[in-house]
C-alpha cells in the first residue's frame, strides 16, 4: 500500500515548494491542501465566490508538479478560519499517514529526527528514507531526556531505534545518535534543528503552549525555514487493507 502525505498550503501567498521536495515525494500519493484564511468578519461562502477559482487553479498548478514527476496527486480547497482543525480533519478523511510543512529547500544533506520516549517508530524510518538524497551524509536520531528519565534510559531508546534503521538498510555510516538532558522537550529540538536541512517526527501532543505559539512542527519549519515530516501516531495501516 502507498502511503498518503498531506502537503497544506496557507492561500492566497502560499510558500513556495522546493522542486527537491517534489521529487522526494513522488513515490505516494499527494494531497495537496489549500487552506484560504478568512478574516474573522468575512462570511465564508463570500470568500469562496471571490476567490475560489482563483484558490484551486492555484492548488491545481502545485498538484500538476508531482503529476509531472509521477506521482498521484489530488487537491482539497477549503475557506475557513481554523487552519489546525482543516489539517486534522482532512488527514484523517483522506486517509494520510504523514504531513509535510512545505519549505524551500536546495538539498538535505542532515536530516533530524526526533525519538519520543514511548512510542512504537516503525513509521519513522519510511520518511526518513524518502527524503534521503545522494547528498545526505547524516541521519540523527535525537531523545531529549526530560525529568526523572535517566540518560542511559533515553541511549537506550535512540541506540535501539539505530539498530532497526540498520537492519532495514540504512547506511552505519550515516546514521547518528544525540541525547540531551533538557526541562523543555519543545527547545531543545527547536535548538537543534537549526543545525540541520530536514525534520523527521511524530505528531506532537496537542498542548495550551500550541495554541499560544502554534505546533512544535509549524515552529521548527518557521524559526528553520527547513521542510518537517509529521508522522501521525494514530495512523492503521491495516485499517484500509
């Protein structure tokens, strides 16, 4: 089965897609979202009989990129006003086990890739390995250990999810570990990822800061500039079968 990524995309000035990108992701299928904002005091069906075939032949000219490579691509406008509610309602309609935050991007030469502390990362990988590139010389699969977690507790966890990336076919050579002692899960990768060209990572748990700053992935791919790969965790492949 192929797997589905969702690729949104923030209407009417939406970031440009890196041609990099476009053919790292040929190999699924794409669903590319048009997300068009509108303001709190604009009736929704207003917006839509302004700028709706404006919006789709925008999201049409984006899909048509992935078709030229041979990917299967399909497109979903929507005009509301709430961006994280589209984004979840649409992955799960259309069935998506990941999101891309879209970024330019000239290559990925290290890709990062953060390891929660208690979760089955059989999906990571998968992703991981669509966005290595000839050029990409460093995979690193980082663990921040917070609290009472002992650092041999979280070398464990990054050292056990190595040995699986090696059993299925990655590089030794390239393959990396990196464990810090942190209080803030979300700083310490955001601190990180600066160093590096591509994310790799679960979903984050919805929490009050999100709605303060936004999700962990939005702010990695804002403060970054660099492409995020959001896994979901609920995703059952064996679900469609």
């Amino acid at each position: 089965m192929t797997d589905t990524i969702l690729i949104p995309f923030e209407l009417p000035d939406h970031k440009a897609l890196s041609p990099v990108l476009v053919n790292d992701l040929a190999s699924l299928d794409v669903v590319v979202l048009g997300h068009f904002a509108v303001p709190e005091q604009t009736p929704v069906e207003a917006a839509r009989e302004q700028f709706e075939a404006e919006a789709q032949t925008t999201l049409d000219e984006i899909a048509d990129q992935f078709r030229d490579v041979g990917a299967t691509a399909r497109t979903r406008l929507v005009f509301g006003k709430q961006r994280a509610a589209t984004i979840d309602r649409v992955m799960i309609e259309e069935d998506c086990t990941a999101e891309l935050n879209p970024a330019s991007t000239d290559g990925i030469d290290r890709i990062l890739v953060p390891i929660p502390a208690a979760d089955n990362v059989d999906r990571l990988p998968r992703f991981v390995d669509i966005l290595c590139e000839d050029s990409t010389r460093e995979i690193t699969l980082f663990h921040v250990a917070e609290g009472e977690e002992s650092r041999d507790h979280a070398e464990e966890i990054v050292t056990e999810t190595r040995e699986e990336m090696l059993e299925a076919g990655f590089d030794a050579d390239a393959v990396d570990t990196l464990v810090v002692e942190g209080d803030s899960h979300d700083s310490e990768i955001l601190t990180v990822a600066a160093d590096y060209d591509a994310v790799v990572m679960y979903e984050a748990q919805s929490g009050l800061s999100d709605h303060i700053f936004g999700s962990l992935p939005d702010r990695i791919g804002d403060e970054t500039g660099d492409p995020v790969i959001v896994v979901r965790r609920d995703y059952d492949p064996s679900a469609t079968d």
